[in-house]
C-alpha cells in the first residue's frame, strides 16, 4: 500500500482552444488532494504520452470540444501501449455524442464524461476505479 496521491493529468489535445472545463476539473482535482498536472491546450497525442510517463501519472483526463476526440482520445492509449504505459488510466470529457461512446472504450478509453456531470460523479469514478497501488512503480 502506498502513501503516494493519486497523479492526474488533464490534457486539451489537437486544436481545441476551449479549456474552461478542463481548467476547472483540474482545480477540481487539486482540492480534492490529488496531484494534477495539466498540460494546457494544443498537445499532440505525443507530447501528452511523453509528459505522462514523465510524471508518472495513475489517469489521464483528455478533453476535447473540437470533435477530433475519436481520432485523438485512441491515438494516446495506442501511444501509451506502445511505450508500455499501457496501466495509465485514460478517461474522457468533452462534446462526445453518446453514439461514440462505445467506440472510444472498445479503443480503451475507460469512461466519458459530458458537459453538465457533477464534479463529484467523476471523483466518485476515479477513486473506484484507479488505485495508485495498481500501478507498477
């Protein structure tokens, strides 16, 4: 068992200028007691991978407004299986339509969240579903 905070970062891939939400999830996240990293807009799928594994972060939160996010949100988790970080947690945010959800898990991101769900909702998520001692250190 580790004393160690869960490490979050929220990334803004591609082209997508809007960080609003992701600005407030990841003071969202700091309150909570997490260590957050963000990562700030117009990342490619590269640098969000290279700076995950860097910062040995537990989740990645990728947010995207633009509707890139069935090219983007997959393009990391094939990075970060090919860098073999595939144990970092990829969930998503953004405008997603409900009918893409299923494409985006069956690619490995693990759970889509959408304008409007309670911040509490996506903590709730996280802490069941992502254990810092799951994680090879």
């Amino acid at each position: 068992m580790s004393d160690r905070k869960l490490r979050i970062m929220v990334a803004k891939p591609g082209l997508d200028g809007h960080d609003r939400g992701a600005r407030i999830l990841a003071r969202y996240f700091r309150d909570c007691g997490y260590e957050v990293i963000y990562t700030g807009c117009h990342q490619t799928p590269e640098q969000i991978v290279e700076a995950a594994i860097q910062e040995d972060v537990d989740l990645i939160g990728l947010s995207c407004l633009s509707g890139a996010h069935k090219e983007l949100f997959p393009k990391v988790v094939k990075l970060l299986r090919e860098k073999g970080a595939e144990d970092i947690v990829v969930i998503g945010g953004g405008i997603i339509p409900k009918q893409d959800f299923q494409y985006l898990y069956d690619q490995g991101i693990k759970e889509v969240f959408t304008p409007g769900t309670p911040l509490e909702e996506i903590k709730e998520w996280i802490d069941k579903n992502v254990k810092v001692e799951d994680r090879i250190l």
